[in-house]
C-alpha cells in the first residue's frame, strides 16, 4: 500500500520548525510565492518571524499542519518529528544532516524513522520541495520557479543541483522540484509515484546517484507507462562494485556503468548525459509528449547551420529522410527554382520578413512521417541589437503549427541565442523552444517513446565469495538448461585417449584449473590423431585434461555474460567473442530477465552483427536458436540466483544451425 503524499507535496497549511537564516527563509519564500494557505512559524521565543505570529511549539498550533519544515538539529528533530506524527500531521522535510550519510549517523537514522512512525519524512539531509503549481515550497534559499499551470517534476538527490536546475533560463516549466536527501523513509521512486497522481505533472525527471528499492522503481515505471508520463533520468556515480570480484571477461568489458544502464532500459526510462539535454528532453516532453520515430527535419536560413546539424546527428541515431515528392513540389513553388531542395533544407534568406512566404516554406517540409522538425534560428542579443527584423519567423512558425498541427521545434546553435521571452512566446504558440543543437539532438533521440519491460526485477543482493566450477561442470550445468555444448571427456591422459580412440576429430585439448586458458597456452585446437593429443598434452603440464569435439563450422564468436551487480541485480552482456573480445571492446547489456526481443535488441546493436546475418553472402547464423541458447543462460541464472556470481560463455561458437558453448565459466555456491 502506497504513503499518502498528496498533504505534504499539495498542502494547505505549512509549519516551519526553528529560527536563524535557514528557517526564516522558507517562511519568506512561502510569502514571495503568495501560498493561499496558513503558515505557521514554530519558536520557542520568537513572537513572530516575517511578520507572522509565531508559536512555541507545533503542540501550539492552531491546527493540524499538512506539511513541515524542521530545521533544527539532528537530536530536536527526533523529538520534533515523534510530536508530528502523534499529531497526525500530513508529512514532514527534515533538513538536518548527521544520520545516515554519516558512519555515526546510523543510529539516529533508526531513531528518526521509529519517531516518524506512519508519517511521511523526506530527507533527512535535504531543502525539501518546490510546488511551483500550487505555490507551496518548504524550501530553505532562493530558487527560480514561477507559477505555472501545468509543468515538468524533477527530481534529486543533491539540494544543490536542484537550485541550480531551478535558476534555468531555458523556458522549462517547472512543477515541483523534490529532493530526496537520504532517502531514509521515503524513496526517489516513492515520491515520483505520489506525483503521478497530480494530472498537472507533464513529465517526471530524476538526477539520481544510486538506486534504491527497485522494486518501487519498477511499480512507478509501469504506473508512468499507464498514465503516459514520460520519465527521463541523469544518472551519475558509476560503481565498480559489480567488477571487483568477478573473474571472468565480462565485467571489465561490460563496464561499471552498464548496471544503471540495464536498469534504466528495462525501466523505459530515457537516459541522457549532462543537465542541459535533461532541461531540453524534459521540454520537449513537456510540450508534445514521447516521439514515435527518429525520423527528423531541418529547415533553416544558412547552408552552415544545415550543414553543421547534418554533421552533428551523425552519430546518434536520428535520421533525415530524403525529401518526398509532395515536399519537393510544395518547396518549390514557396521557394522558387534558385533554392536546392534537400533535408536539411537551407532556404537561403530570399523570403525573410516575408511572414506568409516563410509560413508556405515552414509548412511545406511538414509530414507525417517527420517525428520533429527543426526551424534553426539565432536572435540576436537584445541589448546592443534589435530583434523585432526576428518577429517574423516567430509569427510563421507559430502559424506553420496552426494550420499543419505538425511537432516542431525553434533551435539556436548557441543555448544564449533562445531568449526566455522568445521561449515563452513560441511555447505558447505550441513551438518547442530549444537551446542549442548538441541538447536538442541529444533530446530528441532520448524522448523517443518507450515502455517498461514486462518481466519483474530480480531483487539485488550483495557479492558474496564463492568458488570456481570446473569448466567440465559448468558446462553441465548449463547443458541441464537447454544450452549446447561439445562432447566432453575430462580426466588423465590415458583415461580420457581410452574413451575417444573411436571418435573421429577433430579435437580440442584444455588444461584445467585456469579461468583464461589461452592467455597461458591451455588450448590447443585441431586435434586429429591420438599422436597429436599426446604431444600437445606433454607441453601443458596438467595432470588433468580436458578433451572436446571441435566446432568445425562457424559463424562467428559470441561472449555471453552475466555478472551479479549488487547495486542493480544480474546483468547480461552480449559482444564478440573469443581470445580477441577485451580488444574489440564489441558489447551490449541489458538486465535479467530480458525479453527475447530485448536480447536481439542487443545482438543488432553489436559490431558483429552483420556476421550472423550473412555478411558479403557468407552463411548466416539461426538467430532464434542463438536467442534460444542465451535465454538458457538466463533461465539458468534465474533458477540458481541466490548462490550464483557470475557466468560467462566465451567463446560461444555460432554456426548456420546452433550456438555451441565452446568455454564455460561458472562461480556460484552450493544451493
């Protein structure tokens, strides 16, 4: 059952809890921000702060308050809160530090939620929160939200950042600002989830350092998806836990990162890399919504800018579509015969100040099949220029919106060169202002629509030592899942020629014992009599061996990894294979369980990819039987997944009709 959270994040009445500079502050923002309900000072001298009568303690008060500020130190706001929640108060910010965070604090952590009992805390060690739509805050400082209608929710972890993110001058509006702090009672997830309630919220944006309660962020991602509000993330802090004990391939080429990222993916949250794109991508949410396609256009005045967004998309996934004919003889008749017509379109400056020219041309490029369209426009600065000769592309994009009702987007290649009134203007007008082409490449291509996987998160848990199976055995193990391995013979010399003087090679010949053979020399391959087992065997130095039929048709080869991230749950990594897979650094991961069409998701994204299908008329792999055998991977992970620690197949050799584990490497304990 979910925590209430609409008194604390939608209150009528705030009470703020302490003196100095911190507390007085949230009572003057409270003031600024004109809050339509009562605010309650709370201290023990004070006769009143701001102007408004204070009180000597909550147990003073003339009400129930929805929503407090606590302000005080570590061991008062113990007391404050238990007082709080024994008067049924709606919720509280505890904005001491000194508990969790700290390697003394976790007492008074424990304490602080034992007080708190059934009432929500967010913190502590956090400002608290910002409800610029109902002009609410419990917010110790300055900030830079306005009143706003409707309007994006952003979340965070860092206090500081949020202020920062709240001083933007690129036309987002901003609903509520959260931040989280330690999380001790009430997550990052639980928060966003109460907010979905709230039919104001546009899109949600988290900044988010560490995951906590995946579960919970797994119920808000498919809460989300069934009310169609997009979430988008910055995350930051990549771990190395998940490496530190691992033994195989995997981890060192999957990276520390791939954890969140799988998570992440399997969340259908979007993921970008710096503020900037966060601001923009939650813009564009805002204003339209998710994207269908990465199909794009551009239209713009100069062959340079063309140009430059032509180069700088590129590398990302967002194409321009050529254009169609319809396109082409529209243009043409708005342009004239000196233009050349192409996506991107540079319709040279012929028709500025010609707001009805301007509005055929615009609409022109407009299509179905378009996603977004760019119009590229710098202003100029308003202080040593004149910016009314710029009304007139502001009047034909917003009238291209009216009579196309086409997704369309105003860029500057400079983020400075979007004035926040020009960004106030067009977004009324259902333009998409947007500060810089990097950000609103890296937008577009992060709003693309996407959804939660339907396969429940496996809970993490920590790393744990655990040993090593033999290669023999973790091939069996596997092969008891549906994976397809060699035939096999281990033991001595004599012991293993007796049992294959029959079988016809080629052969394989292994040492034991080592987890990267290769690297020392333990594999040799194309083994065709008994003389040539015995004189390979007499340069390994092991007693025991191990023997195996040679795959003698393949494909290409695969690595196939799962590594238990502690912080994230089991991750599996998809790349090229073989003694050459840390060179070709060729992977893609994603969370267990995946799909099936997650799991080909990652295969095509792979460099090698073009291999299995049959590149340049060379023979193509079964893809639905290598998915197959990956999946046993992951089957095999998830029946064993409170005593294993790592599995990697490497090579995974792949033929026209099979995948076949040509090397296993298993560490798990005893179930």
């Amino acid at each position: 059952m979910r925590t209430d959270l609409s008194r604390l994040f939608r209150p009528k009445s705030i009470a703020v809890i302490g003196g100095g500079a911190w507390c007085k502050s949230v009572t003057e923002q409270l003031i600024k921000s004109e809050f339509a309900g009562d605010i309650w000072p709370v201290h023990p001298r004070a006769e009143d702060i701001c102007g408004l009568p204070a009180y000597p303690t909550a147990i003073d008060l003339p009400g129930v308050p929805d929503a407090t500020f606590v302000g005080i130190n570590k061991e008062a706001t113990i007391g404050a809160v238990e007082r709080l929640g024994r008067m049924g108060a709606g919720g509280a910010v505890c904005f001491a530090s000194g508990f969790g965070e700290t390697n003394d604090g976790h007492d008074a952590n424990a304490r602080l939620l034992k007080a708190a009992q059934n009432m929500p805390i967010l913190g502590p060690n956090c400002y608290g929160m910002i409800n610029a739509l109902d002009g609410a805050s419990l917010w110790p400082d300055q900030h830079g939200c306005r009143p706003v209608d409707t309007g994006v929710a952003i979340l965070t972890q860092s206090s500081n950042i949020a202020i920062n993110l709240t001083m933007q001058k690129r036309g987002l509006p901003i609903g509520y600002v959260i931040t989280c702090g330690n999380q001790a009672q009430l997550t990052m997830a639980n928060a966003a989830h109460a907010l979905l309630d709230d039919p104001r919220v546009t899109a949600i944006g988290f900044h988010i350092e560490g995951f906590k309660d995946l579960p919970g962020w797994q119920s808000l991602a498919r809460a989300a998806a069934a009310k169609n509000i997009p979430l988008v993330a910055l995350k930051v802090g990549a771990s190395a836990e998940a490496q530190a004990a691992t033994v195989s391939h995997t981890a060192s080429l999957a990276g520390s990162d791939a954890g969140a990222a799988a998570v992440l993916d399997h969340l259908g949250i979007a993921r970008v890399h710096d503020l900037p794109t966060f601001i923009e991508t939650l813009k564009l949410l805002h204003c339209t919504g998710p994207l269908t396609s990465t199909k794009i256009a551009s239209v713009s005045c100069s062959g340079g800018e063309a140009s430059l967004i032509a180069d700088m998309a590129d590398p990302t996934p967002l194409t321009f579509p050529p254009l169609n004919d319809r396109q082409k003889t529209d243009l043409a008749t708005a342009l004239g015969p000196k233009v050349a017509l192409a996506n991107p379109l540079d319709y040279h400056t012929y028709i500025w100040r010609d707001t009805d020219a301007m509005t055929q041309a615009f609409s022109a490029i407009i299509d179905p099949e378009i996603a977004l369209t760019f119009l590229i426009v710098d202003f100029p600065r308003a202080d040593i220029c004149d910016p009314s000769d710029w009304e007139c592309v502001i009047k034909a994009a917003i009238r291209t919106k009216a009579e196309t009702g086409g997704t369309i987007a105003m860029v500057s290649t400079l983020p400075e060169l979007m004035p926040e009134d020009v960004a106030a203007t067009l977004m009324t007008g259902g333009i998409i202002p947007m500060n810089g082409v990097s950000e609103a490449l890296g937008a577009v291509t992060a709003a693309q629509h996407r959804l939660p996987s339907p396969l429940d998160i496996i809970d993490p848990t920590p790393n744990t030592d655990a040993p090593v199976l033999t290669e023999a055995a973790a091939k069996a193990a596997l092969n008891t899942h549906g994976m397809p391995v060699p035939q096999t013979w281990d033991g001595d010399l004599d012991t293993i020629l007796a049992q294959t003087r029959t079988i016809a090679g080629p052969f394989v010949l292994k040492t034991t014992g080592l987890s990267h053979k290769s690297d020392a020399g333990g594999v040799v391959l194309n083994l065709r009599t008994e003389d040539d087992i015995r004189t390979a065997a007499s340069k390994m130095g092991s007693q025991t061996l191990l023997l195996e039929t040679m795959i003698t048709d393949p494909i290409a080869e695969l690595l196939v990894g799962v590594i238990k991230d502690p912080a994230h749950g089991f991750v599996l990594t998809l790349g090229a294979g073989g003694i050459y897979t840390e060179l070709l650094q060729d992977t893609a991961s994603c969370l267990v369980p995946a799909t099936r069409d997650r799991i080909k998701q990652c295969l095509t994204q792979l460099k090698t990819y073009p291999r299995l299908i049959g590149y340049r008329n060379s023979p193509a792999a079964n893809i639905e039987s290598l998915i197959d055998t990956i999946d046993a991977v992951q089957n095999f992970v998830i029946t064993h997944q409170n005593t294993i620690e790592e599995v990697e197949i490497n090579p995974l050799i792949v033929t026209p009709s099979s995948a076949i584990a040509a090397d296993a490497l298993i560490r798990k304990r005893h179930d």
